[in-house]
C-alpha cells in the first residue's frame, strides 16, 4: 500500500496490490496518509509460496481490474501527467 501511495504522489499511476488478509490495514493506511483515492486490487490470500499456477491463475484474474484501474488514470489535459 505504501508503495502505491508514494509512486502515486510522484505523480505516476499507480495501483496497489492487496491481499484479502490486509485489505483493512490497506485502507487504513491510504486514509492515515490522506490518499483514500489510490487505487487497489484486491488479490487472494496467500499469493506468495503457491505456485507459478497459482500465480498465474491469479494474473489472469486481477488483470482486467488493473488495465481498469490504469485507464482511469490517464491524463485528462494530455500533458503527460497523470491524474491520481
């Protein structure tokens, strides 16, 4: 989440990655560091440790909801700057 939060204030899109385990204390901390906005991906819990199928499996999934999350970042002014 923090990760996310400090790319986004960089001005860079960016899209969290959370587990189902840490969705909670994901959004406690975007609401600490005053970036409720930033957008996040909830993923199954564990993803680390289950296999390159597994993995996988789990890309495949999260992929639309991140191109999503992506396109709705896209510069509305067409100045090469992101709108976070």
């Amino acid at each position: 989440m923090r990760d996310g939060i400090n790319i986004a204030r960089l001005g860079v899109p960016a899209i969290a990655l959370v587990t189902e385990e840490f969705w909670a204390q994901g959004e406690f901390i975007a609401r600490s560091l005053g970036m409720e906005d930033v957008p996040r991906v909830r993923l199954p819990h564990p993803v680390a440790g289950t296999g390159k199928a597994n993995l996988r499996k789990v890309a495949e999934q999260i992929a639309p909801a991140v191109f999503e999350a992506l396109a709705a970042q896209r510069p509305a002014d067409g100045d090469g700057t992101a709108n976070v």
